[in-house]
C-alpha cells in the first residue's frame, strides 16, 4: 500500500473516532462516519475531496484527475470507484492505489454503476454502433452480458440496494425519462411523464424511494417518489438550478448539487427538503456528491 493512502486511512479513522465521540457528548445522531466525497474541478479538471461532516474538515484524496462531466461511481462499501476515461470504464482502488482499465473497447463506454454486490458493474455503450444501450460487465469472469437493444439512447443505469431492479434514463419517448428494469423477469417499467428531462435517478437505501433531477418546473429541482413512480414531490423549490441527489446511508437525508450561491457547490437536506446547508466553500465547481458508510 502506497505511505499516502496509509495515511489517508490513518487520518479517516481518527477523523471517525472524534467525530463519534462529539456526537456522543452533544447527544446528535449523525449518519455513518459522516464521509462525503466528490469532485472539485478547476479549468475542467477534477480532484477528488472528501468532508468530515462533524468536523467540517476537507481532505484532498490521492488518485486519478476527472475530465468534465466524469466523476467517480462508488462501490457501496467505499473501498473502490469506477469512472470514465478517453470513452473506457476505469476502476480505481481507494486502498492500494490502483487504476485499472475494464472495457478495451473501440466503443464509447461510460456511467458505471455497481452492483449491490460489488461483482458487477452495468454501464452504457454504443458498441452496436447505433445508439447507447445498457451493459453489465462481470467482475470475477471480465465477460460483459448485453441488457436488451433498444432503439432509443439509455443512460445512467443505477441499482436498487436489494439488487432486484435498474433504473436508468431513455429517450424512447422523445425525450429522457426514467425507467425501471426487473433484472429477474425482465420486465421495464417507466416512471416519470412529463415533457420536461428526468434524469440523475437514485435509489434510497430501502429501495422504496428515488429521488432525480427534473427540468419540469422550468429550472432543474430535485424531487423524490415512490419507487413504481407515484406521488412525485419537489424537495428543493428554488429558482436556481439543483441537481445530482444522494442518498445518505441511513435515508434521512440527501445530499445534492446547486448554484443558488453563486458557484456549483455541494448541499445537505433532510428527505423531506427541511434543513438545507451549504456543505462547500470553495472558488472551484464542485459535483459528483457521495456520502459513504
């Protein structure tokens, strides 16, 4: 293991401690270690970060650089990411250092997503070279399975913790909505109607709920349903653009992506849109907003 990624666990497990010890005196119930991570980027060019929600302390995390527009898909457990690269999926070991490419492909290759698992990474491709289809790559075998052609763009694949369902983005419609994949029978569902983009999709950590990005309400707010597609709600209610929603590990809260100071920076809600705070303070753009276990 490289002495800067020794330190860097070094560093997150006395990060935890203090963290739990202080919620334990002010009598606060915080989610998991209070680890978000994203992307910080400066003339298209991103750092991963992560923030100590508790400690409000931010660590430059040693690692691959992000293109515009490309950010890290984490493994639920924390330990690894996937992301992409020069139109290849790439995986990167948080713990060894270690940037590995999984799709040699001519093709465009990109938005991978993990399995509950971690055996298995779904993503997009244009290797049939007529529009972007969805993909699962097996991690123990490297063999790559084929989801179903369709004759419209898919995009943003991303699975439900109890790894029975994708939801993913397609314009079949003409325009983006987003859809549900019964990975046991196969069958699709679509979830949002309206003339306006769906997109950013994600799962909450009991599969009963995603929350997206929608342009419905003429700029992009985030909303959450219910996970067959009923009662759609706007959490964020602003006039400025959010966007990017993520789930804390424990549900109660999301975090998301939005200019309303100014700058593309990262905020926290509660699930029902209360309590919004600003969780960055910096010059740059930043995205890709994770909160990890």
């Amino acid at each position: 293991m490289c002495t800067a990624c020794t330190r860097l666990i070094v560093l997150f497990s006395l990060v935890s401690a203090a963290a739990s010890l202080a919620a334990q005196t002010m009598g606060c119930v915080l989610p998991a270690d209070g680890q978000i991570m994203y992307v910080s980027y400066t003339q298209g060019i991103g750092t991963l970060y992560a923030y100590d929600v508790t400690l409000r302390m931010t660590t430059q995390i040693p690692g691959p650089r992000f293109s515009f527009r490309s950010g890290p898909a984490w493994e639920s457990d924390g330990q690894r990411f996937a992301f992409t690269r020069e139109n290849d999926v790439y995986m990167n070991n948080v713990n060894t250092g270690e940037t590995i490419n999984l799709t040699t492909s001519t093709a465009l290759d990109g938005s991978p997503a993990w399995s509950p698992d971690g055996l298995t990474l779904t993503f997009v491709s244009d290797r049939n070279f007529v529009n972007y289809d969805l993909y699962m790559l097996n991690l123990v075998d490297k063999q790559v399975s084929y989801l179903g052609y369709h004759s419209s763009d898919e995009d943003q694949p991303v699975w439900s913790p109890d790894g029975r369902r994708l939801a993913f983005i397609s314009n079949r419609d003409f325009n983006y909505e987003i859809y549900a994949l019964d990975l046991e029978t196969g069958r699709e569902r679509r979830l949002t109607r309206n003339r306006q983009l769906d997109y950013y999709p994600v799962w909450s950590p009991d599969s009963r709920a995603i929350a997206f990005t929608t342009g419905r309400d003429g700029n992009l707010e985030i909303y959450v349903m219910n996970a067959d597609g009923s009662e759609p709600r706007n959490l964020t209610n602003h006039p400025s653009n959010d966007q990017r929603p993520m789930w804390s590990p424990d549900g109660t809260r999301l975090l998301f992506v939005s200019e309303r100071d100014g700058l593309s920076e990262i905020y926290m809600m509660n699930r029902d849109g209360t309590n919004v705070q600003r969780v960055t303070h910096n010059n740059r753009r930043d995205s890709f907003p994770a909160w990890l276990p």
